[in-house]
C-alpha cells in the first residue's frame, strides 16, 4: 500500500478505537496486506478490512468463538467489545494477542486439522460452502503488475482451475475445513499450546483442500522434509498424496529433501 493509503488505514483505526474505548497510542503497524493488522498496548489486536467486508468479518468473530469451545485451540476475539466495528465501510474486529509464537510443525498441523475436520459444523450459524478461489478475479484485476496481456493470462488459468476443481471426484467425507491450512496458519506458542489463525476461511469442503497444503510444502516447496511430511500423514490417519485425483510438482534435488519419483498430490 501507498504511504496515503496507510494514513487512512490509521485514520480508520484511531476512530475505531475511540468508539471502542480502546487505547490507541502506541499501536503499532504489524502487516499491510490483505487486512490491515495492529498490535495494540494490554495485548490487543486489531484487525481493519479492506472496504465491504463487514459479513465476513462478523462471520469470522463467530468462527473463531465455535472451535474453542470444542476444545480446538483458535485466536480468540477480545471479549466485551461489540465485533465487528463499521468505519468508512470497513470492518475492525478485536483480536487477543498471542505469547510469542511460531509456525507449527508437521505433526501440529496435522493434529490440528484432525481435531478441526472431527468436529460437527454448527447449528446456530451457516459455515457455508468452501469458496476455494474467492476474491481471486478481483485481484486479478486491480494488481498492478500485471500489464494486458498478463491478466488476460491469469483470467483464463483462473478459469481452468475452476473447471477443474468442480470436476474433482470424491474422496474423503466432506467436513469443517480450515480453508487456508498453510503451516503458518498453525502456530505453537510458548504456553504450549497449537492455535489456528486466520478463520476466515473455514467452511465445509473436501478435508483434502487442507492437506493438500502441506503436500505442497513438502514436494513441490522443499520446505520440509518427506520424512516430516509422512509424520503428518500418520498424525492425520490419511496420506492425500495417495488420492488418484491429485498431482503436485516434485521440488528440486537441491531442497530440503532428496529427489524422488513425483507423488500423487493436489493442484486444486
């Protein structure tokens, strides 16, 4: 974001914290991205939206209050201020900060999402489909590196992947999904605990769209290593790379891990 653009993110954030009676002196800047993210004094954060996002703002808050009541460790929404706040059409919701933390492990993740896809979705409010490619058109077209003929490009791989994902066949039994279960969504802090992040997501799908994620990482990222990602699967109970649906690129001999035949995996 511009320097203007982060002035009004601010502007929005100190009138926020006004009407929540919320000290904003000494906040400070986390992450300008797809949401605006704050570290408040007392361990509060606050997160700011892009413009017109206040349903799913409101429909996170409810998410990240239902797991942890199941006993599935999520960032909990500071108790006792109305969520989400509506300023200048976007949406501030109020987070608990976590104690330092780090990106989870391969079996953590694993835990995580098994506890996660075990439970039954709600009854007082609608989890909704899982939308594997909401927002991406819209990025696509306000990116600024992209000239024509780059869009043009990304409009049609777009389009491919939604074809193809609608054609997936069957696997395992649809389930509550994370939506977004990259290892840096799962977190262990120093209290000892695995915490989810990053809700927004989380809907009913197919349980592979989240182990998919750390196939990736493993065979076509080298960011961990096979052995580390056979943890996972016996963690989880379900190896996703043996889905015949599935297809990931197998990652360079110099990574983390030593070249092997390509595995099955997902690209959905």
């Amino acid at each position: 974001m511009t320097g203007e653009s982060e002035a009004s993110v601010r502007a929005v954030l100190e009138e926020a914290c006004r009407r929540a009676h919320l000290a904003v002196e000494g906040a400070e800047l986390v992450r300008l991205g797809e949401n605006a993210i704050y570290r408040l004094p007392a361990k509060v954060i606050a997160r700011i939206t892009r413009p017109g996002r206040q349903s799913a703002a409101r429909r996170e808050v409810l998410i990240a209050r239902w797991p942890a009541a199941h006993r599935v460790p999520a960032v909990e929404p500071l108790p006792g201020v109305p969520q989400p706040f509506n300023v200048d059409g976007r949406a501030v919701t109020w987070w608990r900060e976590l104690p330092p933390h780090r990106h989870g492990t391969a079996l953590e993740v694993a835990g995580a999402l098994r506890r996660l896809h075990a439970l039954t979705p709600p009854v007082d409010f609608a989890l909704g489909r899982l939308a594997p490619f909401v927002r991406l058109p819209e990025r696509i077209e306000r990116a600024t590196t992209l000239d024509a003929r780059g869009r043009a490009w990304m409009r049609e791989r777009l389009a491919d992947l939604g074809e193809r994902y609608a054609a997936l066949p069957g696997g395992l039994p649809e389930c509550v999904v994370h939506g977004d279960a990259w290892i840096g969504n799962v977190v262990g802090t120093s209290d000892g605990r695995v915490v989810l992040l990053d809700l927004e997501r989380c809907a009913v799908g197919p349980p592979e769209w989240d182990l998919v994620s750390t196939a990736v990482k493993a065979f076509t990222l080298a960011g961990i290593t096979r052995a580390d990602y056979r943890a996972f699967a016996e963690a989880y109970g379900y190896d996703v790379t043996g889905w015949h649906a599935c297809a990931v690129s197998t990652a360079p001999a110099h990574g983390r891990g030593p070249r092997s035949p390509e595995p099955k995996g997902s690209t959905a």
